[in-house]
C-alpha cells in the first residue's frame, strides 16, 4: 500500500486530504510544519509528497531544496496562487507537478496516482539490459548512469526521461509525446514540466554545454542526439 505524506498547514485540507485517501486505500500521513515533513520522510520514506508552498517557519520551497537532496520521491506542490512564476519556480527546482488551490479533490487524487504509476514504472527497459553509446551507459537493473566515466544520481522522473529519449535516439519526440511517456500525462498540459526536467538533466549529466547530446528542436521538442557508430544494448553478464 502506497503512503502519502501531506506537509500542509491548512487543518481542513489535512483532513479532506486524509479522508480522500484513506477512502482510496492509501496510507496517509500529515503535519502542519516544514522540518517535522522533513524528519517523517526519513523516518516513514513515503510514496509520495504533497508539500504546500506557504507553510510557516520553513517554507515549502526550503522543504523542496532539502528533499531533493535526500530522496527522488514525486513531489507535488499546493499552491494557493496560480502565479507563471511560483509554478516555474517549483518546476525549477525539482517537483514533479502542481495544484493550485482550491483544487478537486477527484483531480488531485488522478494526478497522485498518475505520479505513483511513473515511479512504479521502472525504467522503461528490459531488467538487466544495458545501454551504451559511448556517451551515456544505463544500467536497467541497478538504475545506475554513468556519464563520462562519472556515475549520475537521477531522480525516478529524469530517469525515465533520458531513457525515453536514448530509446529514440535520432528522432524528435514533441513536447506532448514526453508528457505522456515520461509524465503519463496524455494531455500534453503543462509543457513547461519537460523543460525544467531537460535542463535538469543537462546539468547533472554535464551536457549544458553547446556539445550536448540533450538537442532541443525549437517548437517541437528534444531528441537524444545519437554517437559515432550504433548504440549498444546487452544484457548483464551472469558473473
């Protein structure tokens, strides 16, 4: 059973939140405060974080930063205002996606399993196959990437997005194709969550330069762009 962690300080959206799920079967958990959230995702490391931008003391964004530095989790922010900028900056800095309130409670709950479902996905490749192009090397079963000869930590959502775009290497694939393979978002809403992800992924993997691998196709979308000679796929040696 999924758990849900809330860091909301808003005690009747706590207990619409805790009714919601615990009617859809989830485990939920809930606090009004930044460090406590940040003490009980150590402690109880929960499937999901639903996490408000105003909270008192520390911030929803100090409680994002701290998070991204210690899980991969999905992140879903609470915003009381639909400003460009909040969601940007949300975006920005790692969380998977954003509801503003008030919000439905059917949607939210849509979107919390679409979050749970990409983290459940794997990663898009064969257990114990390998991928590697001289470039890039993606190890299925220990979720392991290597990027010049430096192993790269990548968060469940830019692990399935590089492998969405290594897969196709060559082609373009639009904005509204990577919000449904990578976000299962079928929508194609929000186009903003892939360009924040790719330059994410850019700077990890150290492709932020000119060199990149990581194309972007002005008003299209992205596309992996391939190295010298044909990319390799093997399975694991038993040894």
């Amino acid at each position: 059973m999924a758990t849900i962690l809330a860091v909301e300080d808003d005690e009747d959206i706590q207990v619409v939140l805790r009714l919601l799920f615990d009617s859809a079967g989830y485990g939920f958990l809930a606090t009004d405060d930044g460090r406590t959230g940040l003490r009980m995702l150590h402690e109880y490391r929960p499937d999901v974080l639903l996490l408000d931008v105003g909270l008192p003391g520390m911030d929803g964004w100090s409680v994002l930063e701290r998070v991204r530095d210690i899980a991969d989790l999905p992140v879903m922010l609470l915003t009381g205002h639909d400003r460009v900028v909040d969601k940007v900056r949300g975006l920005r800095a790692g969380a998977d996606d954003y509801l503003t309130k008030p919000f439905s409670a059917t949607e939210l709950l849509a979107r919390v399993e679409a979050l749970l479902r990409r983290a459940g996905a794997g990663d898009l490749g064969d257990v114990g196959e390998v991928f590697d192009d001289g470039v890039v090397r993606i190890d299925h079963r220990t979720r392991l990437v290597t990027a010049a000869g430096r192993e790269v930590e990548l968060t469940a959502t830019e692990f399935r997005l590089l492998n969405v775009l290594v897969r196709d290497a060559g082609a373009v694939l639009t904005l509204s194709h990577l919000l449904a393979a990578v976000w299962d978002d079928p929508t194609g809403i929000a186009p903003d969550r892939v360009k924040f992800a790719v330059l994410r992924l850019r700077r990890k993997l150290g492709w932020a330069g000119d060199g990149s691998p990581l194309v972007a196709v002005r008003g299209v979308g992205y596309r992996y762009r391939q190295a010298q000679g044909t990319p390799v796929r093997r399975p694991l040696s038993s040894s």
